[in-house]
C-alpha cells in the first residue's frame, strides 16, 4: 500500500489498521520535523491523554503532572529532529517524560534540602514594647547612636558604595579622614551590636 503526502497544512486524515495508523504517524512527524504545528498539535491530541497518565503515576500529583506533559511535549518538539520512528511516537515519548519526572524529583529534594521549616514562626516577630528589657540586634537604634560624620561615612561606603576618594570629594574631607570616619563607625558598630 503505498502512501500519498498531505499538502502542507491539511491533517491527515484517521485510518483503522496499525500499519494506517503507524504510516499516518509518520507522516505526521515528518510534518512535525519540517516546522509544521497543525501536524505536532496532531500528535500532541492524540498522546496528551496517555502522556498525563504516566505523569500522573510518576508524581501522584495531577498538577504536577499537567506541568510534568506540557513539560513532555515542549521538550519533545525540541528533540523531534532525534526521533527515528523505530517506535511509536508514544513509546518514544516514554523515556522523556520518566526523565523530566526524575529530574523534578531530585530538583525538589535539592530545594527541600535547603529550606529549614519551622514549627514556631514567632521567634521571627517583632517584640512587642512591653515594660521588659530586649536584648536583641537593633541595627537603626546602633546606627542612630553613631556620630553622624561616622555614620554618613558608613552609610556611603558600606551601604551605598562609595570608594573613599569618592566619598571625600562628597562630603569634602580627606580621603585618610574618610577612611578614619569608617573605622570608627565599624568599631562603635560591633560594639553597641555585642550584646
């Protein structure tokens, strides 16, 4: 039986027998290779459903599995030039969609791996003004206390930037008393900071 190429566009049309069925896959792969989208969008109605199944036993999660085929079929376009048609393009999908599976699983482990959950949040808030004495890191309170050549210092070089020369010819001083004004303000720091 031989095999007549659709025009560029035209879908092919579905056939009953496996060889009909193989040859019209083919056609709509090579379709697909050529930079065809009507012809991909074919075979992506035709294994979207069997695809999100595999996705969906892989990952046990149906969102993740909807992620898992669109995932599937945009690397498949990629790929396609690499498809022989030794199989079904179903079959061929297969090992791309266990892979894409593995790979989110090991890039979730790595993110869970660097996240330290925490039952109790409140040792993050705020202390509330009560009448008790905080001990606590109050870097604005250490800031405001510095004399304020040190802090405007600190403020342009550590925060802002500034090289010394530059912070000299700004605030017109020596760049020594600059660099002077920076020590002290780093020491008077740790200092108010070391509780």
């Amino acid at each position: 039986m031989e095999f007549e190429a659709a025009p560029r566009g035209a879908l092919v049309p579905a056939v009953d027998g496996p060889e009909q069925r193989r040859a019209r896959e083919r056609e709509l792969v090579r379709r697909a290779r050529d930079g065809e989208v009507a012809a991909f969008e074919q075979l992506y109605r035709e294994n979207v459903r069997r695809v999100y199944a595999l996705s969906l036993r892989l990952c046990a999660d149906p969102l993740k599995a909807e992620e898992l085929t669109q995932d599937a079929f945009v690397r498949a376009w990629e790929r396609l030039p690499s498809f022989r048609g030794d199989s079904a393009f179903s079959t061929w999908m297969h090992p791309l969609v266990v892979n894409l599976s593995h790979s989110d699983r090991r890039s979730q482990k790595r993110r869970e791996a660097r996240v330290q959950p925490t039952e109790d949040l409140g040792v993050y808030d705020r202390p509330e003004s009560s009448g008790e004495a905080h001990h606590g890191i109050d870097l604005e309170r250490a800031l405001d206390e510095l004399p304020p050549g040190a802090r405007q210092v600190f403020e342009l070089h550590d925060v802002l930037g500034y090289r010394h020369d530059e912070i000299a010819a700004r605030v017109g001083v020596a760049v020594g008393t600059s660099k002077a004004q920076l020590h002290r303000a780093r020491k008077l720091l740790r200092e108010a900071l070391s509780c």
